[in-house]
C-alpha cells in the first residue's frame, strides 16, 4: 500500500483542546487579526530550529539555506495559506502538537476566558499563547501539512475544531520539500483575510519585527513579494525604533496583547558582547505564580534561536520578556553545556543589573509608572529580597509598602525612616490579610505614638523579613512578635498614671488568667501596644511571625512554634473592672478570663479555641448580665 492510500486516523482532542476550541469559535472576539501572528510567530520559531539544528547537521538545509515565510492567497477558494521552510513535523510530532496543550495554566486560561467578552477575551488569547488553535477563530477547516527536515515522509493534520482530528501520511509531491504548511479554509465572514491589503497591514503591525522574511503571493501562480525583510529588531538601533514597533515585538515574544510598561533595550561591548532587548509587561503573565518560576527570557547565539529554557534572569524578575543575543556563546554547544557557561554567568549579571538599574531610573523620573509596575509585580520582586543578598539593598530602595500612616498611598524605606520618632530603633511591621490589618489591636500603641507601621499583605512578606533585614541599621521587627518596647516613645496624648492600688489588683487578675489559661499560652503579660483593646494575641520573641506560622500550618506543616502571648491591657475600663471583683465567683471570673483569650483569638483572626464551650461560656455571662 502506498503512502496515498493509507487510510486516515480519526483522533479526538484532548478533553481541554476540545472545550478551548468550542470557546474560541463560539465567543465574540473585537481583533481576530491576532491568529495570524501567531502562525507567523510559529512559523519563525520553526525556522529558527532548523538553524539552530543546522550548525551540527549542515544537511538539513539541503540546497535551501535561507529561511521564508510565504502568504498564498486563493480568494475564490476562500483559502489562506502560511507557509515555512523550517524544520517541520513528523506524523507524531504533529499528534503532540497540534492534539494536546502542553502548557501549565490551560484550565485557568478556559475559566476567564468562558466568561471574557469583547476586548477582554482579545487580550486573554495573547496573554494565555493559544497560539495555533486561534486559526479556528476565521477557519471552518484547518489543514496542517508538514514533513520534518531530512525525513523523506510527510504528513497531514485536519480538523474542523469541532473535537476531533485526523492525522494521515501525504505524497511527498503534495507537501511542502520542507517545512509546515497551514491551509486556513476561511469563514464567510473571514473572506478579508483573503484581501493582500489586510494581510500586508497585520503583517507589518504585529509581525514585521520576526527575524525571518515573510513574503506574500497574492493569487495562484503569481510570484511571491516580500513584505518584511527578516531584520530582526534588536539589532537595529535603538534610535531607528519607533514605539509601535517595540509593542509589536514585545507582543510576539512575550503572548500578549498589552503594552510594555518598560522597554529595556542595549548592546553590551567589551569582555562580553551581546544584544538584550526585554519588556516589563503592563499586566501580570497568566503564569507568574506557577510553581517552577521559570523565567520566559529567550536565549540567542549570533541570531540563532538557542532555548528559552535558560535562567537569563533571577527567579524573582520571570514576568520579565524578551531575549539575549549573544557573539560570544560557541553556536556548538550544547544547551546542557550553556547552563554552566562562564560567559552566560556574565550575561545574566550583566542583564539582571540593567533591568533593576532601570527600574530604579524610571521610580526616579516617573514614580506614578513604577508603582503601577510595583503594585503589579511587587509581590514578586520582593522574593529577592530572601534570595538575592547581594542586590538586597538595591530591592530593599525600590521596594514601595502601603503604612499605617500613608492614607492608601506608596511609601519607601527612606520617606519611612526620615519620619523616625525619638527613640525609635527599628522599621515595624504587620503581616496579614489587607482587609483586616489596618485593625489589628496590635497596632494601637504604635498609633497613639505616632509611629509608622508596614502594612504587608503579600504571602512572601512572611519570609523576607525574617532573613536578618535591615535598612540603614534599623532591623525590621514585627509588632505582633515578642515585647513592643515602645515605653521610651512618649504616647502623643499621655494618659495620668492609674493608682497604685489599681495596678495592684490588675497585676494579680492578669496572674489569675495566667493560671486558668495554663499551657494554652505561653505567657500572660501586660502590654504596652495596646491603648483601646482589651486584649491581643503575639508570638514570644523565640518564635514564628503569628502570620508565618499560619501559612506553615495551612501548607500542613502544624504548629511549630511555641503557643503564644496573651497580652492584657491594664488600662482599659472592662479589665479594670473585672480586676476589682472579689475572688468569691471563681465560675465567672475563669469564664471572663477564657473569653477575654478566645476574644483575642477572633480579633486574630482564629476561632474560638474550643467553640462549644465559648458558646456555653457566653450563655452563662448573659444570664449573669440580665438577672
């Protein structure tokens, strides 16, 4: 049996391809001109393969060394074609590809995009890299042809986008000698795809910039025209780039469809010369938080595509995109070898410097730019601050934190420490949720002082502060962790002294509840840093954040720290008066003093630690109350 008369295999899609597909043809998308970047865009990337394959197997490229990208048109066909030369498919590279999504992020993708409409589900296809599956937005059929470079067999691929595909091998006579070519069966309402106008304009507004030429034959049996010369963008000077092209660019490489918030572009000369152009993008990456934290800066050698699976920069800039394009990298090394590279050693250190160096001109120049930058990616940015202790100061300048007393606005650790109070000696801080910090009772004392306090609500806030931080010698210390030592700061309105006898009696009820409470505490004390509350709940000094040792035992590693301070304010007029009860009720006065605990344990933001018996407790106070 011949290769012709192989009969087709029938597959159906992976179940999240199948439902993608049906979201992407049945929603209502305001540019649809977004599918054919990204086949030109794969396109590319196929060429730059064979490139990068051709340096150790010349052969590959046979008696064809350059790389194209052709445009068909067949109007009266209803047919659009993208055409390359590239390194091409075999039968089950094809089964891989273009059957399954083999990125992270596929169900969160489905989920927004199921609800998107209009703009928003534009910008949702590129920033989530559908890449080819978007043909389906203007094709009622797509055909893959395909033969690998230096195969000498070829294959078809064929869907409707309805769920199912076939796959089936091709007479060589019918496919392409090398390379992928994808025939698009247009809609009605796609026909203007067919038009060399509106072909010519999308290519030059999104994919001019792909260093691989692209040309156009406008209808069957014409010659191609090229309507883009290949040059790639980062070699060209930084003063012939116009803004749109930097956005056009930074879309490809990054799959997304906002703008760059900054654009990073230079050529290094000297012991290391290379090329890096990057992006700050606008809006977070679909995957900033997945848990491998890889970055997405590309690697080149000499413009040859190498690998985006290099850490060109740290863990905690990976919503950074863009490439490097190195002179000095050997082209025949291999892609394990450049992992331990010196030279790439030098590169990263050199690029990691001039995207923090420019970050930092830019939180000079314009600030209102970079907190929009920070209120997007600090949370990330600040992972540095526990990783990378050589730059740690330089992240420590450009760290921007929301305070107790910056009325909803960014602060950084210089306006903070200006605004020092007279016999402070650190930087405080709390750590929590947002929507519950700014009426922490933890705070009070430091509000009736005046003193700024660090409203950190991000998870990884819990993990740089405890790495020995400090900021001009002023070590960060949490304000619900061990003593406040805030009585050398005088109170902005001083209250008189209470009569001693008072404090006598205080003192002996905050023994009392000591004693009830037992080991569910580690200590009882009277504290400083309230002034409204009655009561809070700290960590002792020789344990975890409060806010720490909650993540750890929600990521199941239990409680383990030692159990933690209550802290009962002498002052305030409920304490005061349980104080001067007689010993007579010992009932109610041990109900008082576990309720006053499990009062601490909600404004904590806990439950009641046994609420069966808060509940009878309670019971028992209003029967007390209303006899």
């Amino acid at each position: 049996m011949t290769t012709a008369e192989a009969a087709p295999e029938s597959r159906s899609f992976e179940a999240d391809v199948a439902k993608l597909l049906h979201l992407m043809v049945h929603s209502i998308y305001s540019d649809k001109d977004v599918f054919l970047r990204e086949l030109i865009s794969n396109a590319a990337d196929a060429c730059e393969k064979l490139r990068y394959e051709a340096v150790t197997t010349p052969a590959l490229l046979g008696d064809d060394p350059q790389p194209r990208i052709t445009l068909a048109i067949d109007a009266e066909k209803r047919l659009l074609t993208v055409e390359d030369n590239g390194i091409g498919m075999s039968r089950d590279e094809m089964v891989e590809a273009l059957g399954t999504i083999a990125r992270s992020g596929t169900k969160a993708f489905m989920d927004r995009l199921e609800a998107a409409q209009g703009a928003e589900g534009a910008q949702l296809i590129g920033q989530f890299g559908v890449g080819f599956y978007s043909a389906f937005m203007v094709a009622e059929r797509v055909d893959v042809i395909s033969r690998r470079a230096g195969s000498d067999t070829a294959a078809i691929w064929s869907s409707d986008g309805k769920g199912a595909y076939t796959v089936a091998p091709i007479d060589l006579d019918a496919a392409p000698a090398r390379g992928t070519r994808v025939v698009l069966h247009l809609m009605e309402d796609a026909t203007d795809y067919t038009e060399r106008f509106t072909l010519e304009r999308t290519v030059k507004a999104q994919s001019g910039h792909v260093p691989v030429p692209i040309s156009i034959i406008e209808k069957p049996g014409a010659e191609p025209e090229q309507i883009a010369d290949g040059a790639a963008l980062w070699t060209r000077p930084k003063s012939e780039i116009t803004k749109d092209e930097y956005t056009d660019f930074y879309r490809s490489v990054a799959g997304q469809f906002d703008e760059p918030a900054l654009t990073v572009h230079y050529r290094a000369e000297g012991r290391q010369e290379y090329s890096a152009l990057v992006f700050v993008p606008e809006t977070r990456p679909f995957d900033l938080f997945d848990p491998d934290r890889k970055g997405r800066v590309k690697l080149y050698v000499k413009r040859v595509f190498i690998t985006d699976d290099t850490e060109i920069l740290p863990r905690y800039l990976r919503f950074v995109r863009g490439l490097v394009d190195s002179a000095d990298i050997p082209l025949n090394v291999s892609r394990e070898m450049i992992q331990q590279s010196p030279i790439l050693a030098a590169i990263k250190k050199g690029v990691t410097n001039r995207v923090l160096g420019d970050l930092e001109k830019l939180a000079q120049s314009d600030a209102e730019a970079f907190e929009k930058i920070w209120e997007t990616f600090g949370a990330v940015i600040k992972e540095g601050l526990y990783e990378d202790f050589e730059r740690r100061q330089q992240l420590l300048s450009l760290a921007r934190f929301k305070t107790t007393g910056s009325a909803g606005k960014w602060r950084t650790l210089k306006d903070y420490v200006g605004g020092l109070k007279e016999n402070q000696t650190a930087i405080y801080y709390i750590v929590g949720d947002p929507a519950r910090l700014e009426s922490s009772p933890q705070l009070e004392g430091f509000r009736a002082r005046g003193i700024e306090v660090l409203l950190l609500s991000d998870q990884v806030d819990s993990f740089w502060v405890t790495a020995g931080i400090d900021h001009e010698g002023k070590p960060f210390k949490s304000v619900t962790q061990g003593a406040a030592d805030l009585k050398l700061i005088p109170l902005t309105d001083a209250k008189p002294e209470e009569p001693a006898e008072t404090k006598e009696t205080v003192t002996a009820f905050i023994d009392f509840v000591k004693s009830t409470l037992g080991e569910d505490v580690s200590d009882v004390r009277a504290s400083d840093r309230l002034t409204t509350s009655a009561v809070c709940l700290v960590a002792p000094e020789s344990g975890m954040d409060r806010q720490l040792e909650r993540l750890l035992a929600e990521a199941g590693r239990g409680n383990l720290g030692p159990k933690p301070v209550l802290e009962i304010n002498p002052r305030h007029d409920l304490v005061v008066a349980l104080s001067g009860l007689g010993e007579g009720d010992s009932v109610f006065r041990e109900d008082a003093a576990r309720l006053l605990y499990d009062e601490a344990r909600v404004l904590d933001g806990d439950k009641p630690l046994d609420p069966a018996a808060f509940s009878e407790r309670l019971m028992r106070i209003i029967e007390r109350g209303i006899r």
